[in-house]
C-alpha cells in the first residue's frame, strides 16, 4: 500500500527545495492484492523513479552487520584504509576520498567502491558481512523487476532480472560515509550554500537500491527543478530507477536525479549502503519489443553497457548520458 506522507509538499525557506512524502510500497501486499501492488509499484517508477520499500523480508541483522563493519572500517587511519582493501585492487575499486569519477567532480565523503561478482575486490575484514548483503539484496532487485514486469504486461517477467542474475553482472555495492562535520568548505557549496556530500546525477545501472542509517542527506530533483530531501528510514530501502531501467521500458519509466548534502551532524556519520543492479558488460540495452508500437516507436539506438559505462567515464557527474543514444528522429 501506499503510505501517505506525515510530510505534505511544503516549501522551505530554503532556494528550490521544498519537503516531500516519497511512495511507500508494502512487499506484503504481494500475498494479499498483488494487483494493487503492481500498480503502485509502476505508478512510482512512472512519477517519481523513486519509492521506499517497507516489509521487504531482509533480515535487519544482515543490514546492521555490514553497517557496523563499515563503520568501523571507516573509522581505520587512512593508511590502514588503504592496506585492509589490498594492493591488488585496481581504480575505480577499493577506497576514495572526496573525488568522484575522473572528471573533477568532489564530494565531502569518502567510500568504499566493491564489485558485487569480484570478491578479491573486497577488504577481507567485510568479505563475509558483503558476502551476505549482496546475496539478499539481489534477490530483493530480482524480485521488484520482475514485479515490474508483470505491471507492465511484459510476456517475460524476467526480462529486467536475467540481466541481474546473470554470473557476468557488473552489479556494484558502495559504501559511502559522511563524516560529522569539522569545517566548511567553499569548493563544495552549492548555489544555496548547502554543502555537497555527493553531487546531481541520476544512476546508469537499472535499479539501485539504497539503505541508509538515520542521517538526512538525500535529495530528489523532481521535473520543475525543485529539491526535494527524503526523510531517513533505517528500516527500508529506497529504491530509484537507473538509466538502463528508462531505456528497456522506452521511457516509460524515467530515472530519478539525485544527490547528497553532506553531513551536518556534529557527533553521528552518515552511512549510505547502495546497491547498484547492473547487466554484464556486453550486454545490450535498448527498448524491449514490449514497449514499442507504432504510437511508442523506439527512443534510443542500441548500445552496450560497456559503452553506456565509457560514455559516463568520459563526462562529469551531472551530464545527461542518455543525450547521446536518443535516435536522431525523436
């Protein structure tokens, strides 16, 4: 079910952001009306690309278990960071701080980047702990595409999952941690004077499902350029369409710009873990037969995702990729 916001949309005093209630969808409702689920489920991803995810069944175990060790290894002396992740673990994989991406883009956090089908990229203290989040967060990214499918009318409700399921995945898992606060940095201000954690972008894998602990930072751009901040909720996830996900359905739905204000906390971390749904490199994306007709012809050319992931290497943090593979006729 949809739960409505105890936060109606309200303006704040501060410039283009205003409160929002994101939709809540009840993982339960699947063994109690399973219609009603698949149309909230597809009026989310078709009005805001964003939605939480409440009766999800992942143990809270699993979650605070990676979140305690990824507290604590963001607590190590840089040095010791960059032991703990290994020698043999290559950019973009492993540990950073405030740079994002090879294009001049900074934040106020530092991460840690791990491929969710490449274990030795993994610190050895969080194998097991990542071992077991990955495991259960897939199931949970299978199992809402699917739902997707099936909302959509899709003859193959595993035409979204097969991408993720496969062995060859480049799904990811990041860690981000904001520090409490300690000084002010202009670089990272924006027009508003909030401070920057992680700037606009939207993802380019197909889903991302994020978790964070009960430090505010998340903002959502919504179509009149207005920010949005999302409240808290250790016990859900966020889950937030990818480009990959706007390509497949031919744009019906459509991924949602995001960013993260850094922490202004003065004593407590913020803690984001997200999980990037990704298909295997050679993998093609482009609208599925499903999604075109005659009134809905085809949005963008084909490509792979080894080429999406160039074309994201090669531009900044907030640059429109899809720009690039709209078919020239639309």
């Amino acid at each position: 079910m949809v739960v409505a916001s105890t936060n109606p949309l309200k303006r704040s005093r501060t410039k283009k952001t205003k409160a929002v209630g994101v939709p809540t969808i009840d993982l339960s409702l699947k063994n109690q009306d399973k219609s009603t689920l698949l149309d909230l489920i597809i009026e989310a991803c078709q009005q805001c690309g964003i939605f939480k995810v409440v009766n999800h069944g992942i143990s809270m175990d699993v979650i605070s278990s990676l979140e305690k060790n990824g507290l604590d290894f963001f607590t190590l002396p840089p040095t010791e960071k960059q032991i703990a992740v290994g020698p043999t673990v290559s950019k973009p994989f492993g540990y950073g701080f405030r740079n994002i991406g090879n294009n001049g883009d900074v934040g106020d956090l530092e991460y840690l980047l791990l491929h969710a089908n490449i274990h030795h990229t993994c610190p050895p203290i969080l194998s097991e702990v990542v071992k077991d989040y990955v495991e259960v967060v897939t199931d949970l990214t299978c199992e809402l595409l699917d739902l997707m499918a099936e909302g959509l009318w899709i003859s193959d409700k595993t035409i979204f999952s097969r991408f993720i399921r496969d062995v060859r995945s480049d799904s990811l898992l990041r860690l981000n941690h904001y520090p409490p606060i300690k000084n002010y940095d202009p670089a990272i201000l924006n027009g508003s004077g909030e401070r920057i954690g992680f700037g606009e972008h939207s993802d380019p894998q197909i889903l991302t499902i994020l978790r964070s602990n009960d430090v505010r930072g998340l903002q959502i751009c919504m179509p009149d350029g207005l920010w949005f901040p999302v409240q808290p909720d250790p016990d859900a996830f966020y889950v937030m369409v990818g480009d990959a996900l706007q390509v497949l359905t031919n744009g019906r739905f459509e991924s949602v710009k995001h960013r993260a204000i850094a922490n202004n906390s003065l004593t407590k971390p913020r803690m984001s873990i997200i999980f990037f749904g990704a298909p295997p490199l050679n993998a093609t994306i482009s609208p599925i037969q499903d999604m075109i007709s005659p009134l809905n012809p085809s949005l963008y050319e084909p490509f792979t995702w080894l080429e999406y992931k160039r074309a994201m290497n090669a531009s900044r943090l907030s640059d429109c990729r899809l720009n690039l593979f709209k078919r020239r006729n639309q």
